[in-house]
C-alpha cells in the first residue's frame, strides 16, 4: 500500500535507507527520485524526495554510504541540459555521527549460498569523521554462539567484501559476526547477521557427468504456492548463473542465486512467507539464456 501504480520512474532498488531493518523501496526516473520506507509487511510510506537537473533521464544510479555516517547515500548518472549530457550527482544523507555502530546489510538471514561459491558480503558503519577503522569478519555454522572462524582480517571499513564461500559446510544455521576497530585502540564494536542463513544446503543438485543440450527453466511446483515453492532449472556449461523473483510491478524482491555454476541440473527453494500474496515472477540468466516465469503466492 501507499506505493506509486503509475509514474516516470526508470529504476528502482531495494534498500533499507533508514537503517531500521526493514527493506525500502528508492526510486528514481525523470529527475525525480523518491523513497518509500517498508515496515516488513505490505505498507509503504514515502519519507523523502529530491529532484535533479532536468530531463533528469537515466543511465546510471547507485546506492552506498560514502561517508560512514550510517545511511545509505545515492549516487545518480543523469542527461542535464538542452544537449543532454550526462553528469554524476552525489546526494549524501546527512545525519551527523553520533555513535559508532555497525550493520549487516547482507546476508541479513534466509540466504542460501552455494559451498565455493563467490559472493559479496556488506555492511553500513557510522564512526568518527577522519578515523581510520577497520572491519574483521568471522563464521559460525552453528548459530549465534560459536565457535567464530575467521573469513577475514583487518579490512578497509569500506562496506563489501568479495567471500569465497567455503567447503566442508552444510548447515542452515550459519552467522556471521563483524567487528570494528580502530587500529592501536581498544575500541571495537561487534554486530552479527540478525537471522540464520544456509550453507551447502540447497534442495538438489544433479550432475552425473553429462552434456547438456542447453539451458531451461521449469515452471515452479508446487503452483499455486503458500509459502515454500521449488523451482528447477539447468546450465549447459559452467558460467555465471542469476536466478531472481520480482514483484507484479517488476521490482526485484529476493536474489536466489548469484554465483558462478558447474554445468548440471539445479534445484532450489523459495520460502516466500515474508511476501504478500500475489503474482510473481521469476527469471533464469546464465549464458546468453534468458527465461521468466510467472508463479502464484495464495495465503
């Protein structure tokens, strides 16, 4: 509710902008952008807005805290002007830092990774103007308690890391834990993952050493859904391979694989009890393959 049906919106993210831990809806398109905060349900309400030179129409937009002020700034690639040329905006959010404090921005919980798979894991941080900080990652397979491996050590406080998803795990019960430090200084904060998320642990895979005629997608089953739904689909040679669910209004609401694949059949599962019910659609690419198919969420 309260989300714009129609408009001159060109792009849209989902990003939690107010650091409450609930997705928001940002949207921008001819000049305009916009921002709708969720409440973890179904009702959005809009907290603010700014315009940019006109025509304003797109061609790039980004999302980051540059600043470590805690909040996500936006970054806009715009055409200005009656010759329409393209310029880069920052819009920086502008709350003053008050604590240091650091948040899991993903994995955040449910996630399911490949083992060996490469993903990137992300964080906003609110610290000091002009401190130098750093951030050390570790693991736990076996929930919030431990014991903590380390993923990484000593990294600059820049809000991504590239992970190499390690082998040997296979639990839906993994978290992962960040520390902030001041190098030469005891002080350290310390924030994990909010929900459990899944290594290894996907619904099937089948690879028995053979060629493939080329990639598919299978409709989900069971369809209708309420709330868990498989989806089955196979690559014919090891790539980079993207599996995502979008709304009715076409706005990207949960990514189920984002990694590089061996050639075989996949097949993984959607819990979706955190959506409303609805239309929805999903969309394999991997190689030059593309489908989309349209399920139904009934509650």
């Amino acid at each position: 509710a309260n989300l714009p049906v129609s408009g001159s919106f060109e792009i849209t993210r989902i990003v939690d902008m107010n650091m409450d831990g609930f997705a928001d809806v940002v949207a921008f398109g001819a000049g305009m952008c916009k921002i709708f905060a969720g409440n973890g349900g179904t009702s959005w309400s809009e907290i603010g807005s700014f315009t940019s030179p006109t025509p304003g129409t797109y061609r790039g937009f980004a999302i980051g805290d540059v600043d470590n002020n805690g909040f996500p700034d936006i970054m806009i690639c715009a055409a200005e002007g009656g010759t329409s040329i393209n310029k880069v905006r920052l819009f920086k959010e502008t709350s003053p830092y008050t604590t240091t404090t650091i948040n899991p921005t993903f994995p955040r919980g449910n996630e399911r990774f490949k083992n060996n798979a490469i993903r990137f894991i992300e964080w906003v941080s609110s610290t000091p103007p002009s401190q130098t900080t750093k951030v050390k990652i570790e693991l736990s397979s076996t929930g919030a308690g431990g014991p903590w491996t380390p993923v990484a050590d000593t990294l600059p406080n820049n809000g991504r890391y590239q992970w190499h998803v390690p082998l040997g795990i296979s639990s839906a019960n993994c978290r992962l834990r960040y520390k902030l430090f001041t190098p030469g200084t005891s002080d350290t904060v310390t924030a994990l993952t909010p929900n459990s998320f899944s290594i290894g642990i996907l619904v099937g895979i089948e690879n028995n050493n053979e060629k493939f005629p080329g990639c598919w997608l299978s409709q989900n089953y069971p369809n209708p859904f309420n709330p868990v739904t498989n989806i089955r689909y196979a690559i014919s040679k090891n790539g980079y391979v993207k599996l995502v669910v979008f709304d009715a209004l076409g706005r990207e609401v949960e990514t189920l694989i984002n990694e590089i694949q061996s050639e075989g059949i996949y097949e993984v599962s959607l819990d979706a009890g955190r959506y409303p019910s609805g239309v929805y659609f999903y969309k394999l690419t991997a190689d030059g393959f593309s489908e989309t198919k349209r399920m139904l969420l009934v509650k």
